[in-house]
C-alpha cells in the first residue's frame, strides 16, 4: 500500500509540499482529497498521520474551520410566506457581524467563555475579551451563512467558520514560541512552501498546543452553534436534524492497527456512517455525506473533501490593487508623476510654474472575474447574494459534484442541497488568513 493517498487530479506542488511535511515529522502515511491545493506549508485538503507529532502549521491559523448544517422544519413555501429568501438574508446580515476583526452586534453568553477564563494553557486567559466580543460573528474570505432547499423542498441553514480572532492569535502564538519568541510576539512569517512547524507530542509545548487547539476547536464549534440558533430565530424555525464538523485539527485516530496524530487541513473526517456538511460554491450544490466503509476510505485515514477546492487566486479573480504615493502636476489635464520615494523638487517640465500635489494613487491589475456579470446570472438562478466579490466568485472554484465523484468509493451523498440565499462578508474586507 502506498504511504500517500490521492484523489483527482494532482497537483504537485500541493503533493510536494505533503512530501515535505511527512518527511519532517517521519509521518507513516498522507491523504490529498479531490479538493487540494497549495497551502500553507501543508497544502489545504490534505491529511497526514504522526506518530508523535503534532503540527500548528498543518491545523492552520483558524482552528477548527468547520461547517455545521441544520434542517428545519420548513419548506420554501413557509419562506414565500415569510416574504421570501431576500428579506429573511438581509436580517440575517442585519443581526449576525461579517468580517476580519469584527465584534458581534448581538452578545452571547455561553459555556466556552467559561472554559476561555480558566484555559490550561494561560495565555489564551488573556484573550478572553476577545473571545467574547467575536462570539457569533462570521469572518470573511469563503465563510458565510447560507440558506438551502434540499430534494423534498426542506430549508436547511448551512454555515462555514472557525474559532475567529481567538483561534488565529492562538496558531500564531505557537508559532512564535517555536521560534523562541513570546506567546504575543510576532512570528517570523516563512515562505508558503516553509517545512511545516513540529511539536513533540509528549513535549512541555506539545502537551500545551494540544490543550489550547482543543479549546479553539470548542470555541468554533459554540460559534456556529450561536450563528446557527440565531438564523432559527430569523426564520422562526425548529430544528429537526443538525450535521457538524470541523476540518482544520489535529485528532488522535487508530489507523492499521496503530495510533496516530492524524493532522488534517481543509480535510474532512468521514468514517463509516460519520456525517458531514460539504459546501460547493456560491452557485452550486452543497451536500450531506456521510463516510461508507472501504480499502479506500481506509487508505484515504477516513477523510473526504471540505468544500469544492480552488482553481484560481484571490488576485487572479479579482485583481490586485497596488497603492502608490506620488508627487503629481496640479495641472488637471496633465499626468506627470515622480514617485514620493526619493523626490527631490522636480517640478513638471510641461507646465512650468504649476505647483507639484502629493497624491495616493490606486494601481489596479484587472481580475479575471467579472463580478457584475456573475451577480446578473446568479440572480437569474434565483440566488439572493449579499457580499462576497469576485475571488468567491464559481468560477474560482471546481465543481463539487466533479470532487465529490472522486471519492465515490468512500463516501455516500445522502442529501443534496440548492442555494437559495448566500450571505458573506463584502469585496473590500481583507482575508487575513493564509489557509
């Protein structure tokens, strides 16, 4: 049997980079779901299985990314009479926060904050105020709230997040101490294809890692179960069945006889009868699954694709904007610049005696998705659509049906949804996270 596990099409920079992390860590075997595609140090949709190790940078900066669905008890005429599907996305964007950094317009008691204040692992006491002003809140790039039909004409709610600023300051304060720094210092950033960062299990910060990542897990599972129970409220809905997982963690798993630390990112668990909650792009299926029992489900560590998997950058759909300052003619109709940088008084040799302005220019190298036109097509579709841009765009993303099929020996759909209302945060806000 092979140490590495694929699925679809291969890419080997992704494949490399699981290479690398294995080899570092001594790793018995690997996984790349139908999904993969470079991430960092541990390319996203991956799987790898330590015997002694556990890795920070294969979680990832937002630990315990997960998706949570939730069927309820109404169907899309139930939401005709509610006002439709639009009205119903813009409370939900109303009540529940969007963003990088964002602080919940609603506060929310629960349990976890309790378990934040009194954390084993002390530092993150001190993220305490955090943690509560976060609880509840969705954060940008490819998380949202959605709103779904299944076959029978049944709503679902699905969301995708994680443990927010919580878990993020929790990745990057271990990743400073294993540089020697303080837990608040700012780490070194490495390159995306940097050898992974490797904790001894049984070490003072393996041992400490373990405690502070099961806590960032617990806080990202409350979190969508907040977001979640809100959105019932909004539809004045009951829930009748609800599916959850998370897909950036590290689990302590028996595989081939032996125990492992099985270190996955954007991957999946689904072992036989697990379900799990799979969401395509904004204009496509999302999908209840659940693990079947298989020599390839064994070989694949029982793991399966988190979403459809990207095809294209951020920047490659939506463009890049650069930002320059320049000293500028006053001349309206003139476009002489000298950069700011190193300006020494040069003055514009067309319009002598024109003073020079400082300006702040904008540089924008066109994307390769037209956004507008998506949105006109998505409405077509009947998919109300509240932010996002053109880096969520479908195009940016495989089909999930395509991913799906790949792994048909190891996992069975058992429901398949249609988006009927998408809410994510907006174009302009930045995506802090690398993974």
């Amino acid at each position: 049997m092979s140490p590495i596990k694929t699925f679809g099409q291969v890419d080997e920079r992704s494949l490399d980079q699981l290479k690398r992390c294995m080899a570092a860590g001594d790793a018995d075997f690997g996984v790349l779901c139908a999904d993969h595609h470079p991430g960092y140090s541990q390319p996203i949709g991956g799987g790898i299985a330590y015997e002694g190790h556990v890795s920070p940078s294969g979680v990832g900066f937002d630990i315990g990314c997960g998706n949570k669905a939730v069927r309820t008890d109404l169907t899309r005429p139930d939401l005709d009479a509610r006002g439709g599907v639009a009205p119903l996305m813009r409370e939900i964007t109303r009540r529940i926060s969007f963003g990088m950094g964002v602080a919940a317009q609603e506060r929310v008691d629960h349990p976890v904050l309790d378990e934040v204040a009194r954390a084993d692992f002390a530092p993150q006491r001190k993220l305490l105020n955090l943690a509560r002003e976060q609880l509840g809140t969705v954060g940008s790039g490819n998380h949202y709230v959605d709103l779904f039909e299944d076959e029978t004409g049944t709503i679902w709610i699905g969301v995708h997040f994680g443990s927010r600023g919580f878990g993020h300051k929790t990745a990057s304060g271990f990743l400073a101490l294993a540089q020697g720094l303080g837990f608040g210092e700012r780490a070194r950033e490495g390159e995306m294809d940097s050898p992974p960062v490797l904790f001894p299990v049984e070490s003072e910060l393996g041992q400490a890692y373990v405690a502070a990542m099961n806590l960032a897990g617990e806080y990202a599972y409350a979190g969508r179960d907040v977001v979640c129970a809100k959105v019932l409220d909004i539809l004045g809905a009951e829930p009748t069945h609800e599916v959850h997982n998370h897909h950036n963690f590290a689990w302590r798993e028996e595989h081939f006889g032996r125990t492992y630390w099985v270190v996955r990112k954007g991957c999946t668990p689904a072992r036989p009868g697990q379900e799990g909650f799979v969401g395509g792009s904004m204009g496509d299926i999302s999908v209840i699954l659940e693990g079947v029992g298989s020599d390839e489900a064994a070989e694949a560590l029982f793991s399966t694709v988190h979403g459809a998997g990207r095809v294209m950058s951020r920047s490659q759909a939506a463009g890049k904007i650069r930002r320059a300052t320049v000293h500028a003619c006053s001349n309206r109709d003139c476009d002489f610049t000298v950069p700011a940088k190193g300006y020494k008084g040069e003055t514009c040799p067309r319009h002598v005696g024109s003073p020079m302005r400082k300006l702040r220019l904008q540089q924008v190298r066109p994307g390769l998705v037209d956004w507008e036109a998506v949105r006109c097509r998505l409405r077509e579709q009947e998919i109300v659509v509240l932010g996002g841009g053109a880096d969520e765009a479908p195009e940016v993303y495989k089909r999930l049906p395509d991913v799906l099929a790949a792994h048909g020996g190891s996992i069975r759909v058992k429901h398949t949804l249609k988006p009927l209302g998408v809410a994510m945060a907006g174009a302009g806000v930045h995506d802090p996270y690398k993974d």
